[in-house]
C-alpha cells in the first residue's frame, strides 16, 4: 500500500507533445494515443492532485514523459520555479530528447535546477550520424547546442545513452564527448521496450533470461507517484503508458499488472530495471 501522505518522490509529465518519433516509444505504438489532443500540465492541475503541504514534504520532483518530452511543455520551467518555491531543498531533474527549445530557455532552465543535486538526462542515442536512427526527428546540432548552453550556465548534465547493434561501437566515443563538453554522468542502457529489424540488440550483451518469481516494486521502494500531462495520478509511469486503461490506483499497487511483471519482475539477476544499466561513470 502506498499513501500519498508518504510520497517523497514525484514524477511529472508537463506535456504529451514531443518533436520525435522514436520508433518503440507508446506515442508511436500505442494506438488509442491521438497527438492532435495535446496536453500541458499546469500548477493548478498538480495542486488539485497533490497540494504544497505534500510538496513541501517531498525529496525529490523530475520531469520525464511516456508520451511527450518536458522541453515541449508549455509551463515546464513555470513549475519547476513554483516546486522550488513551495520547497527550497527539493531536488529537481528531467529527462529529455534535448532538441526541443532555443539555448536561452536551456540557460533559464540551468538558473532555476541550479542546486547541487539538480539534474538533467539527455537522452542522446550515438553520434550525429547514429543518433536519429531511433531518435528521429532529433537534430544532434541543436542537442549538441542546448546540452553546451546547459552546462555553460552552470547546469548538471547526464548523457544516457541507448545501444543498440547499430551504435555499440560508438560507446566509447560518446563518453570521451560528454566528458569533454562537461557532463556530470555518462550512462550506457540496452532498452527493455523491445528491438525491431532496424533497432537490433547489440552484439555480446546478454537480457534476464529467467522467469521472475515477484515483485519488487521501483514505486514502493522509492515512495513516488506520477501524474501525467492530464493530471491524472497514477502508482508509476510504467502504469500509465496505456491511454485505454491508464491506473490511477495510488493506494494498491496492482502487482499482478503484465507491466509490473515486465518492469519490476524480481530475478536472481534482479528486475529489468535494475539490469537495464551497462555502463555508469561519473566525469566529474
């Protein structure tokens, strides 16, 4: 059971909007998603959901999208400002494609995240000429540019990387890059949503092959809800990628749920989750 007086983590999704076209992401696979109905998460939608007596009791506020990416939305940095208002000590993060706004909303965005914990993660998949072969629609230029104007302004960056067959060589590559442009973090994951003829598992790197026999709940654990760019609240954000069927149950974690078996499915390797990371240095 988890109740929301006990939360003290929380994951928003500001918008449903997003510039890519990631090939196994649900805006793509999920069929009853309609990108024409878009959505942008304010203050007055979260306080309905979660008012600031339970944010000021909060650790930790982050931003990532099942369905849009936080740079498109259109009060993100509004809500990030109002979340360290309501709560000076919290600590906030993103996850984002990084090819979405102009450099001077990056060094806006690197005022406000600007304590020592605060982070963003591009998700950046290679080098110019790999990155786009899932992240399409994703100009490695202008990521290259937002992460730079980030950092400048004294932001803290991580690089999370997707291998794939078709990028593993480059790797090595990436992380001397993200050390000399000055991220904080250079992570290498293989995805758990699945490979296509195009999106190959990389050569050498093994899955979970065993058959989990529980739950370990990533939400219980880490005491976190989410609300997506409706405002609906949910246990997870693995729980709410289904527009048909989005689970709203916050006090019963609906652990007989395919997707909680397929995320937080406890191995003698450990869940998907814990296994999806190859490679985490930290540059600095």
């Amino acid at each position: 059971m988890l109740n929301l007086r006990d939360i003290k983590v929380l994951h928003l999704e500001p918008t449903d909007v997003c510039q890519a076209a990631c090939a196994l992401c649900a805006r793509e696979t999920d069929p009853n998603f309609k990108k024409d109905r878009q959505h942008h998460l304010d203050m007055s939608q979260i306080l309905q959901v979660f008012d600031k007596e339970k944010i000021q009791q909060l650790d930790k506020m982050f931003m990532c999208g099942n369905y849009g990416d936080p740079a498109a939305g259109k009060n993100t940095l509004d809500i990030f400002r109002e979340f360290r208002k309501i709560n000076p000590n919290i600590v906030l993060g993103m996850n984002t494609n990084g090819g979405i706004q102009t450099t001077f909303w990056w060094y806006e965005l690197a005022k406000i995240l600007n304590q020592p914990q605060d982070y963003v993660v591009f998700s950046i998949d290679g080098l110019e000429s790999t990155n786009a072969t899932y992240r399409q629609n994703v100009v490695w230029n202008k990521v290259m540019s937002n992460a730079r104007s980030f950092i400048e302004a004294g932001g803290s960056a991580h690089w999370d990387m997707l291998v794939y067959r078709h990028n593993q060589h480059e790797v090595d590559t990436c992380e001397q890059l993200a050390r000399d442009l000055g991220f904080s973090w250079f992570r290498a994951k293989v995805s758990k949503r699945g490979f296509t003829e195009s999106l190959q598992f990389p050569t050498g790197w093994q899955p979970i092959e065993q058959q989990a026999t529980g739950i370990s709940c990533y939400a219980l654990k880490e005491k976190s809800v989410y609300i997506d760019a409706q405002g609906r609240i949910g246990p997870c954000c693995w729980l709410g990628s289904r527009q048909r069927d989005f689970v709203a149950d916050v006090d019963a974690i609906p652990t007989q749920d395919p997707v909680c078996w397929s995320t937080c499915g406890q191995t003698a390797q450990g869940t998907a989750f814990d296994q999806q990371w190859q490679r985490e240095v930290a540059l600095c």
